[in-house]
C-alpha cells in the first residue's frame, strides 16, 4: 500500500468542502489517477485546475472547450 500525499494541515488559506454529484465512472478514474499520482484526490485536483490556467482562450476557457455557435452578425464578446 502506498502512503497518499496530502496537503499540510493549515497550508489552505480557505478550504471548501465540494459536493457536486457527478457520473461514478468519472469520479473512480479521477481517483485512481490521483492515486496513481501519489496524492489525494484535492490535491490532484488544485494541480489540474492550476494547469488549466494555462491553457486559457481569452474566453476563459480551456482551448479544448466548444466554442459557442455565432448567429449570423453576431461578433464573439467575452462576458466571462
């Protein structure tokens, strides 16, 4: 069994607990990928979303994310 790396108790400045409900499937992977990371399914977490920031559009979305469909005339205006 291998020791899980969890964040030092105090290092957040304001945690939150999430509960959201998502797909068992995904839930499963995310953590077998944290563990395979050797840590927690958080700090797995914090680190994906930190890499995120950097491969934001100027949508503020991840350049994989759908772009939306344009009406005819429409110009793209970022609102995020």
């Amino acid at each position: 069994m291998s020791t899980i790396q969890r964040a030092p108790w105090g290092e957040r400045t304001d945690p939150k607990r999430v509960s959201w409900m998502i797909e068992g499937a995904y839930k499963e992977r995310f953590e077998k990928l944290a563990e395979h990371a050797g840590v927690s399914a958080a700090v797995f977490l914090e680190r994906v979303i930190e890499h995120l920031e950097d491969e934001l559009t100027d949508r503020g979305l991840p350049n994989w994310w759908p772009q939306p469909e344009l009406k005819d005339g429409e110009l793209p205006i970022d609102t995020a």
